[in-house]
C-alpha cells in the first residue's frame, strides 16, 4: 500500500503579525478614500559593478508631507511613523533604461537585487509604483577594485541616541528631528579620514533603527559632514513566529552578506559597547578573519551605560586574532587606530 507523503504542517503565524497588517489595510483604504495615492519612499542602496541592491519602501505618506528627491522632507518625527505602509505593491524599477517588476514585502519594503551594468560611485536608479512619478534612488556602486570598506553602526557610535532607553528612545524618534540630536565627538572626522586614506572605500552605516527614520538619518549624516553610504536598517514591529525582529539577528545576517557579496574587501567595524556590537563583531571577526581590517568600540560614558542597560563587552579578543581598539570618541579611536597601523593618523601628511 502506497503511504502518502507526510504534509508539511501550516505555518503558525502571530495574532499580533495578522492583527498588524489588518491595521494596515485597514489605513490604506482609509487614505486612498481620502484621494492619497503611494509613491516610494527611498533608500540608499549599494551594489557591485554587475548588480545593485534596491532599498526603499512603499508608502501613502500623510497629508501635506512634502517629497523632495525620494525623502519625506516634510515627514518628521511622529509623522514618519504615521506614513500607511503599502503592503505587496508592485514597484517598477528602472535601472539605466532598463525596468525591472518587482514586489514589495507585507510593510511594503523593497529590497531586492537586480541585474545592471553601472561604473563605480554613487548612481541613480529609478523607481515608481502605480503609475505614479517615479522616485531617484541613490545606489553606492562598488567598484572590484575595492578592498577596504567600513561597516559602522548609528545609534550612540555616530548619533547619540540611546536606542535600549525606551522612553528616550521614544522622544528621539517620535518628536525630535536631526536638527536636535548630536552627533558622537569626532565620529565625523574619524570616518572622513578613512575615506580620504581609501577614495573607493564604501560606507555601510547598519542599524538596528527602523527604516522609518532614513529620511532623519540621511539629513542628519549629511549636515554633520558624516562621508554618504548605504543604509541597512529594519523594520518595527512583529513578525509571523516573534513579537519582536531582531536587532542582532539583522546585524549578523547583513554581516555575513556583506561577506559573501564582497569576499576582496577587508571592513573596518565600527560599534559601541552599549548595544552587542562587540559580541556581534567578535564573532564575525573569529569567523572571517580575513575579511576584518580592524573592530573599533567606542566606550559609552558611565551614565549612558546605565541608562543603555549596561555594556555588553567581551573580555577576550584573542581568537578574533585583528586589531582590536577602543576609545571615548572618535578622536581616541582614530589615535588607536593609527597605532596599530589601520589609518596613518591625523597628523600625517
């Protein structure tokens, strides 16, 4: 007797995931009633010389909110976070003269890699859903002659924000704009010199933050004199199997992606000790030596730890077998870092 194949058992998927994207459809009707159509919201991307990774995001942004060269300029804020997600809409992506269909997630997230043929540095690519005017996305190309890069992390090692604070963390996203928040001392400079020391160096600026605040962000870096880079933040909210994403889940994966894109660059990554990004470095470091130029941790002060939760600092560095630094700010960091030869230094001609 023939024995029937075993099914595979449905997927359980959170109340809360499904309450969520009722909410959201729930939103969209209500704004397309209002006569509020979707456009596309950018990110900046990166890619190689034969494809690029297309970041952005579908939205019915709110009334009034004025679009300029693919940020929400007049999103601030709250505001950001009350933009209707357009959940599986079909984006249209035009990538020099050709155009590719493709299909945003259940947040109407893009972020999909497609084929082009585009020369190294920074390039546009366009994108636009529904018919509607098409959004310039900024893509970082990056050219196969490259072999150093920095990953860096945003929230109190170039912002200080402090992220794990939760009502801090609330103010900070909901009612402050990048006119109030301050950058971490030096962080600037340090991260200008190592593009000044490496011209094709690419910058990867990797977040636990949701992408709802790349338009602060963008502005923010941009105003502090911080070089441009691609921008891999996440998403809030729930997911089908857990209440919460991950933020060290998303750091390792874009890591371990990042290593297998570019396996001929070496990173320089930058973190502090307030949110496991010495544990996430340290282990990345021990299973990609070769591809580590150095970890350099910034160090919280007393009462940023305490509010932060504590430090999440790992003792030994010995089996990442790189250079290791640590330092109060990006002054300190870019001395350590000339003192075991990373960078020649800020006073080197």
């Amino acid at each position: 007797m023939a024995v029937s194949p075993r099914s595979t058992p449905p997927v359980k998927i959170l109340w809360l995931a499904r309450l969520e994207r009722r909410a959201h459809s729930w939103r969209e009707r209500r704004a397309r009633a209002r006569g509020l159509k979707p456009s596309v919201a950018a990110f900046p991307g990166y890619g190689s010389e034969r494809w690029v990774r297309v970041l952005g995001r579908v939205l019915i942004a709110p009334a009034g909110a004025e679009k300029k060269a693919g940020e929400y300029a007049g999103v601030r804020g709250w505001r950001s976070f009350a933009a209707v997600p357009v959940g599986y809409a079909q984006v249209t992506v035009t990538i020099d003269g050709v155009s590719h269909e493709v299909v945003a997630d259940r947040g109407g997230i893009v972020d999909t890699v497609l084929p082009a043929r585009l020369a190294p540095g920074w390039r546009e690519v366009r994108a636009a859903v529904e018919g509607g005017e098409p959004t310039i996305m900024r893509v970082l190309i990056i050219g196969d002659d490259a072999r150093f890069g920095v990953v860096s992390d945003v929230d109190d090692t170039v912002m200080v924000t402090a992220l794990p604070r939760p009502f801090l963390a609330a103010w900070n996203s909901f009612v402050l704009n990048e006119h109030a928040r301050q950058p971490v001392p030096g962080m600037a400079v340090l991260l200008e010199r190592v593009v000044r020391e490496h011209p094709a160096a690419p910058v990867v600026y990797l977040s636990t933050g949701a992408w709802n605040i790349a338009p602060t962000l963008t502005r923010f870096l941009r105003r502090h004199l911080f070089p441009a880079g691609a921008m891999l933040l996440t998403d809030w909210g729930p997911t089908h199997d857990r209440w919460f994403r991950s933020g060290q889940d998303h750091k390792h994966d874009n890591l371990e992606r990042l290593a297998r894109e570019f396996p001929q660059i070496t990173w320089l990554l930058i973190g502090d000790d307030g949110q496991h990004d010495d544990e996430i470095y340290t282990s990345f470091a021990v299973e990609h030596p070769d591809q580590v130029a150095a970890v350099a941790i910034r160090r919280l002060t007393p009462a940023e730890a305490v509010l932060a939760g504590g430090r999440t600092v790992v003792d030994d560095h010995s089996a990442a077998t790189v250079p290791w630094v640590t330092g109060d700010d990006g002054a300190e960091l870019l001395d350590r870092l000339a003192e075991v030869g990373v960078l020649r230094g800020p006073h080197s001609s």
